[in-house]
C-alpha cells in the first residue's frame, strides 16, 4: 500500500487527540490537567521544526544545482510550517491563558517565537514579491537559510540567555521536558503525537508541491502556446 503512511497519521492524530483528552496525566504542581497540551502544542513546535528543516534543505540545494521542483519543495515545506508554527503559538496561548491568566505575557519563549513566525511570514511575502522565476528561487533560497538560523537563535539560543519565571520547561516550578520523557503514560501519547502531526505536515505539503507543478505546467503550456501563435503570425 503506497499510501500507509497517510493511514498512518490518521491513526496516530486520532489517538492522540483520545488520549489527549481522556487518557490518564501525572498531576504536576501549577500545570494540573492543563499538562494535556503538551499533546497539541509542544507537538506542533515539533513539526514546524522539522518541516523547516526539511525546507532549509531543499534551499541549499536549491543553491547547489537550480531546480524548479527544489524551490517549490523549499517553499512548501515552509509553507506548512508556519501553518503549524501559527498552531504552535495559538494552542500556547490557550495553555497561558489558563496557566498565567493572560493569552500573551512578555516571555523571552513566547517572544522568540512570535519574531520566528513573523520572519518566516516575510519569506512568503517575498516570494509573492518577486516575478522573475529564477531570481525569485535564488533570492528566497538565500533568505530561507537566514530565516532558519534566525529561528534557531530566537527559540534556542535567545530563551536561554533571558531567563525568567516561567511555566515552560525548567522554569517556574515546571519540570524540565526530560521529566515529560520519563513519565511513562505520557511518553506512549507524547511521540506518537510528533510522528502523527509530522506525517499530516509531509501529507499536506505532499498536496502543496503538487498542486504547484500543476500550475507550473499549465503556466509552461500556456506560455509554449503563445510562443507558437506568435510564430505563426
């Protein structure tokens, strides 16, 4: 079966959103039954990471050996994980609100993220930008590689150097994530949770990159047409 891995994701999303919202949680102090948003919302950092991974690659060989098919990979997988990065940041909101009280906190975490998804956000405006095919590929290609050193920094690198009080991970009375990992209930729902949301990431950027080689042949088509009306004349 060709697409198993589509069955798949189905599956493992199902049963994270059951086990999510009825299966059994560790009772931790100041989280309480709000710990269930590991699920949603650690899961979604973990595919917009991954995704942009998988984007930041096809840049560099984009860079390496200019192919039509690389840039639009690139672009998909950005695409769609911004998609997940916006979920990422709106299921955390919801955690805050009903954690800290607030939907939005000044948080060296909470801050990094939102400038991550805001210089991915450009990356998109610029593509749209720029009408030249392969100056928009090369350009994009470029940026897409300082957009994702920037993102490291902001969500990796930044956190660290401003610590404060907070609810995530290792702040504020919250256990590091290493805790997360070793409590066994958590660790049945918890990865099948990534794998589940990062095949539904692939899958619908799968649909991205093949709707755009259908438009991108339908613009070929259209332009060898015109050509050869023209030379009819």
């Amino acid at each position: 079966m060709r697409n198993w891995w589509k069955v798949m994701a189905v599956i493992l999303v199902f049963y994270t959103i059951i086990m999510g919202f009825l299966g059994e949680v560790p009772a931790l102090f100041v989280l309480n039954e709000t710990i269930r948003n590991l699920y949603f919302h650690v899961t979604m950092w973990f595919c917009m990471m991954a995704l942009l991974s998988v984007s930041v690659y096809h840049s560099i060989a984009y860079l390496v050996k200019p192919l039509y098919e690389k840039d639009l990979k690139a672009a998909s997988f950005a695409g769609t994980g911004l998609f997940f990065g916006m979920l990422g940041i709106a299921t955390g909101s919801v955690w805050a609100r009903f954690t800290w009280g607030a939907w939005w906190v000044n948080d060296p975490k909470l801050n990094g993220a939102a400038v991550s998804v805001l210089i991915y956000m450009a990356y998109l405006i610029l593509r749209n930008s720029l009408d030249e095919e392969q100056k928009r590929a090369r350009i994009s290609a470029v940026y897409n590689i300082f957009a994702y050193v920037l993102m490291l920094v902001f969500l990796m690198v930044y956190p660290r150097l401003n610590q404060v009080d907070s609810l995530h991970p290792g702040n504020g009375g919250n256990p590091a994530f290493s805790s997360y990992d070793l409590d066994s209930q958590m660790r049945l729902v918890f990865y099948p949770a990534v794998a589940g949301w990062v095949l539904i990431g692939v899958w619908l950027t799968s649909l991205r990159i093949r709707l755009g080689i259908l438009q991108y042949k339908k613009l070929s088509g259209e332009l060898t047409n015109k050509k050869q009306g023209s030379y009819a004349k």
